[in-house]
C-alpha cells in the first residue's frame, strides 16, 4: 500500500466542535490532519468570528486558513430550541466534543460533561477557556494578549524600557496544542475504560507551563530575567547582532569550548578567550555591553554572509533573521518540501504541512470550508429529509 493510500491515526474518530477565534480550531485541525471528521458548528450567517479578522488570503482571514482546512462546516443556531435534537444527533456518532465557547455557555447549553456523560458515555469532553473552572478567575473574559500578560509573558519579553506581546497567538496555541494531546490520551485511555473522559484546559496553565524556565529563575524571590530584546536574558552572547552591511545575524553560544572557539575563529582575537571579564557565562552577562561593543566592532567591518560563514566554520551556532517573506521562500522548507496546496472557497492556496513527517501515513489537508458548506450533508447522513431542511432555513436554525 501506498503512503497516499495509508490509513490514518484517527481515521473514524469523529470530532464535533463548538469552536471561534483560535484555541479551539487549533486544536481540532490538528486532529484532522491525523485523519479524524471534524464537524464545525458554527452561527448561521456570521458563524466563527475569526473569518472576518482580516482578508489577506484572497479575501479570507489569515487565521482562520491557518486554523479551519480539512473541516466540515454546519451552521446551527444552539439558542433555537429545534437545534437541540440536531445537535443530539450528531453527539450520538461523535467520539469528541470540544468548545471554547465564553464561560459558562456550554453548561447553559446543557453541553457540560456531567449532562452528556449518562446518554453519552463513550464521548469525551474537552472544555478550553482563559482560566478554567472554578477560581476566582472562572468567568473572565480572556483572550491571548490578557493571558500573556497574567501568565508573566509581557515582563520577560521585550526591551528594558518597553514590555512586548508575542507576535503570533502564542497563549491559544499553547491551550490548542495541550487540548490536542490531552484528547489523544482520553482516546488511548477510553480503549483500556470503555468511556469517555472530561478535559478542561486552561490558557493560563498551558502558558505559565512554557515560562517555567523564568519562573525558576526567580525562585524565592530572586530577581527574575530581565527584559533584553531579542537578546538571551541569562546567557550571552546570544542574540542578534549587527554587521557592516547593515544586515543582522542572530547567534548563540552555549558553554566554554564554544566561547574559545568563537574567540579565535570568528573574532580571530585568541586574547579575549581568557579576558577575565568574560571567564564564564555569569561574568558575559555581567559584562554582556563590554562584550557586545567588542563584537559589533569586528562585525562592523564584514557583511552578513561573512560572519555566517565564519560561525559556520567554527560549527557556532548562528541564523538569519527572516521577515515573513524570508519564511515563504525559505531554502530548508523547499527542500524538504514542506509545502502544499488545499482547496478553500476562494480558490487553492500554499499550505505548510504539519510538523513532524512520518514514514507511515500523508497528513489530510483538505479544503478551508465556507460558511455553511456541508449543513445540507450534514443532515441529510443525521436523517433529515429535503423538506426539513428547507424548515430549517426558513426559521434560522441553520
């Protein structure tokens, strides 16, 4: 059997998500790469709110391409008591449930785990929210730059003077991206129980998770890492640096052989190996201007490409500094041919395939769906016949 033609991890598992904006749909396109049914429902005529973000992907929003592809859309007012049964219906087929609707709607809905366990035993629940159940923080409102700031990520990031937001939805992807695996274990665990389990997933837990390094740091009541730009806080020199030509390149040293090594190969001044102020990464730190005015003045007399072929040769570690265009036409990328086409309603568009290739089975990288796409064949499999359909339209329910 062809790699094409190989079955899937989680071929048949059949996902329904009540999902906007990015955590959520992060997660389930995760699960449909790996081959599960993904059936969004969405708010007739406005449905996931992150489609009008923007329009700079033919007219459709950048982050819900990036978020949406290989899904099936059903528009479905949950708040119309003839949705209830609909919903019902596709619950009774579905192995998962995820939402991140805003506090406290899903139980509103009757959607809780404790209302769905005893008809559906077998369906796990996955709940995403800012700050998970129960606390002082349950009901707020929370979106991704609020939980980079609650989460301590705005005071480790940016300059000495100004604090600044990740550039991507690092606190949704965080949540997204425990969601998906936490699903993949209730999956793994329901083979050995025979039922379904309960998943609550907390922004604010999964980003504060990936700033335990800072947290440690400041460890009763130490200082915690300063703010140094795109600069390492603790260890130096590691950053970005400028050359010549105007150009930038990022480098990073990691231990003493290192640091001799950059001494005499890239700077090809040996002296400054045993320099006192600069005999161990604390006294780099300590001394990181010193140091960092040392090094702009030796790459001040070469272009970028010079000072990456000298730290290439001395095996330093070291990168070039990508804008998004640099990324689109990255040489590493294109030679592992990580790059793709899906399908969308405007037409097919560049995707990159998800990280991590395997030997055994093709990611799904089906179609972006419009708004609504698949309500009618969706209802149709459900049992609904043209005449309830056509009902359901006319009243709004989808």
């Amino acid at each position: 059997m062809s790699i094409a033609a190989s079955p899937r991890p989680l071929d048949g598992i059949t996902v329904v998500s009540l999902e906007h904006a990015i955590a959520a749909p992060f997660c389930t396109r995760q699960l449909a790469d790996m081959g599960a049914r993904v059936i969004k429902v969405e708010r007739p005529g406005v449905g996931d709110f992150a489609r009008g973000y923007d329009e700079r992907v033919h007219g459709l929003a950048s982050h819900f391409v990036w978020t949406n592809r290989s899904k099936e859309s059903l528009t479905l007012d949950l708040k119309h008591d003839t949705a209830t049964p609909v919903l019902e219906r596709l619950l009774e087929q579905a192995d998962v449930l995820v939402q991140n609707l805003a506090p406290g709607a899903a139980a509103r809905l009757g959607l809780s785990f404790e209302a769905l366990h005893e008809r559906f035993p077998k369906l796990i629940v996955c709940d995403i929210s800012g700050y998970g159940e129960g606390g002082p923080y349950q009901d707020k409102k929370a979106y991704d730059l609020l939980i980079q700031s609650e989460g301590g990520f705005l005071s480790v990031t940016g300059t000495p003077d100004d604090m600044a937001k990740a550039g991507c939805s690092i606190a949704d992807i965080s949540a997204g991206m425990y969601a998906y695996t936490h699903i993949l274990n209730a999956l793994l665990l329901r083979q050995n129980t025979g039922k379904g389990s309960r998943i609550d997933v907390s922004m604010l837990e999964s980003l504060v998770e990936w700033m335990n390094y800072p947290l440690y740091y400041a460890f009763e009541g130490a200082e915690p890492p300063p703010r140094t730009g795109a600069a390492h806080a603790t260890i130096y020199p590691y950053g970005p640096f400028d050359t010549g030509d105007g150009g930038t390149v990022m480098l990073g040293l990691q231990n003493e052989r290192e640091w001799r090594v950059f001494c005499e190969q890239v700077l090809l001044q040996t002296e400054l190996a045993d320099d006192e102020r600069f005999a161990s990464n604390s006294q780099r730190v300590h001394n990181r201007a010193a140091l960092k005015s040392l090094i702009l003045g030796v790459f001040a007399e070469l272009d970028a490409e010079e000072v990456i072929r000298r730290l290439d040769q001395a095996r330093i570690a070291n990168a070039h500094v990508n804008d998004m265009h640099g990324v689109w036409h990255h040489p590493q990328l294109a030679a592992r041919q990580r790059w793709t086409e899906i399908g969308s309603p405007k037409g097919p568009l560049p995707a990159l395939l998800p990280p991590g290739a395997s030997n055994a089975f093709q990611p799904r990288m089906d179609a972006v769906p419009d708004l609504g796409e698949h309500s009618a064949a969706i209802l149709t499999e459900l049992g609904y016949g043209d005449a309830d359909i056509q009902q359901f339209q006319q009243t709004g329910v989808i």
